[in-house]
C-alpha cells in the first residue's frame, strides 16, 4: 500500500486530498500539530513544522509528501504576524528535507503548496507560470517558501510545486465567509470590481495534487487554478445569482478595509488582482470538471 504524508494536512485542502487518496487505495499519514480530530482510516502523527522527531521515521519509504504547511495568510499582517507566516513556511520545508535526506529509502515525489501570491498584482495582466514575481508581501513569501524548497538537493525525489489560487469549497477557504456576506444582503463587488480572482474548484485541486503525486512527467512550477479568471464583480455577481440575492451597492475601499480589520485580516487582500492561468495543467492534458465559475459554483450550491 503506498504511504502519503499530508504535512500540514488537516486544513481544508489538506481534508479534502485525504478521502481521495483512501478512495485510491493509500495509506494517508498527516503530520500536524492538532492531532485531536482524528479521522477514520487516516494516520495522525504529532509535529511542530520545525523540528525532527518520531513522524521523521514514517517518510522513510513513503510514496509522496505533500506540504501545506503554513500560519493561514488571512490575518492582520502585523510585523509578528509576517515573521510567522514567512517561518513556518520555510521551516517545515527545512525539516522536511532533513527527513528526506535520513531516509534509506527516500519519497518518490515531494509536492510543495505555494500561491499565486508570487506574482504579486497582476492587474489585468495575465500570469502564467513563466510570469515574472511580484513585489508585494506575499510575493515575498512565496519567494522564500519556494526559495527555501528549491535549495533541497533531493536527487532521488521529484520535486513539484502547486501555487493556489483561491480553492472554492463549503468546508473551508474563503467561500463560508463570502456566502456569510451574501446571504446577509451584503454581497456587492470591492472597490472597482475590476480586480481578479484566480480561483479554482476544490475537486479540481484535489485532482491536481493526485496527477502531480502519480504522474512521473509532472515536474517543476504549476499554477493550481480554473483556466477562466473572473473579477470580483463577475464572481460576486456569480456567487449572489446561485443564493437568489439581489444586487448590492459596491463596497467602497475604505470600508472593505475597515471591515477587513474589524474582521481580523488584512484589509487588502480583497483589492489585489491575480489573473493566473494553469498553463502547465494544460498542456499536460489536465482535463476540467468544472472549467467555468458558474458551473463550480452552482455544483457548490445544488440545493438552491
């Protein structure tokens, strides 16, 4: 049976990559602080992101490790805040090579989450793979979480990295705190509306993680989004028609950044505009199950 380790794994992708792999037949090992909610069929292994310990001996003959550890980028981006996001990053992938680097016999592939925060604003240009990085905060995280996993010498692992777009799911990421505003008659477009959201069906994503971990020719720097970027109005927009909301006034910008904080985020988060296409996937072949927002959206929402 082929061991997966899910580092970080009991977030929302991380929860939502599992019962795939089960269904495939793996045995799926997550690495986590939290340890408590433990799910059926799934080994769970206390770590701390930082340092070796008694999980080091289940990478040892594994078939994958997937790495999705991270302090969650939504939050008030504070000096202490902005420390912690960039170290628990590099930390992990830090540890995780010396795991690797111990093992006799050592993980065929190591897939690394990253985000299509690399490319900074795009505005309306669009980003594939070959696009070069941005200058903002989450550029430079992405920098040095990429940085720090491209320095491991794994000569016998194949290396991937996925950067994320917004992953839409009803069991976590962005999408319960949109649909919260929505049904509240609160859902209007941010600012202009202009901005873009690369966003990305969560059972797309799962499937992308799945091809990296068996597909020997995947390799390398892939965006992990739904080929059709909308912007913030067309998705609000999108998003309002499937909970049968009406129209709502635009969110002017200083309130969207009042709200942000109140909130506990950082309140330009919803104003950057990342138009990224999966260019990669594509010419891999990677079919879509859901290629547009409308159909991802209502396969959501079946109920309504």
């Amino acid at each position: 049976m082929k061991r997966i380790i899910l580092a970080g794994g009991s977030g929302f992708v991380g929860q939502a990559l599992a019962p795939a792999l089960l269904a495939n037949g793996c045995h799926v090992v997550v690495l986590g602080r939290d340890t408590a909610h433990r799910e059926e069929a799934v080994e769970y292994l206390q770590w701390d992101g930082r340092t070796l310990g008694d999980w080091a001996s289940a990478i040892d003959g594994a078939e994958a490790i997937v790495n999705f550890t991270g302090k969650n980028m939504n939050c008030r981006h504070t000096a202490e805040n902005r420390r912690e996001i960039i170290r628990s990053r590099v930390d992990s992938v830090r540890v995780l090579g010396e795991a690797i680097a111990r093992c006799a016999t050592p993980p065929k592939v190591f897939v690394q989450a990253s985000g299509i925060g690399y490319y900074g604003d795009t505005a309306n240009h669009v980003a594939d793979e070959n696009a070069p990085r941005g200058t903002d905060f989450s550029a430079e995280v992405c920098r040095q979480w990429e940085g720090a996993f491209e320095t491991l010498d794994l000569c016998a692992t194949r290396k991937v990295v996925l950067r994320l777009g917004v992953v839409l799911g009803r069991a976590g990421g962005a999408l319960p705190m949109l649909e919260k505003l929505t049904r509240l008659f609160l859902g209007g477009a941010v600012g202009s509306g202009r901005q873009f959201i690369s966003w990305i069906h969560f059972a797309d994503v799962v499937r992308m993680f799945i091809a990296a971990i068996e597909q020997p020719e995947i390799a390398g720097v892939f965006n992990a989004t739904a080929p059709a970027p909308a912007t913030n109005s067309e998705f609000i927009r999108e998003l309002r028609r499937v909970l049968h909301r009406p129209w709502s006034p635009p969110v002017p910008v200083p309130l969207a950044r009042a709200g942000a904080w109140v909130m506990g985020t950082e309140g330009d988060l919803a104003l950057l505009s990342n138009c990224c296409v999966p260019r990669r996937f594509s010419e891999h072949g990677f079919r879509f199950q859901f290629p547009n927002l409308r159909d991802a959206l209502a396969a959501l929402y079946p109920d309504k």
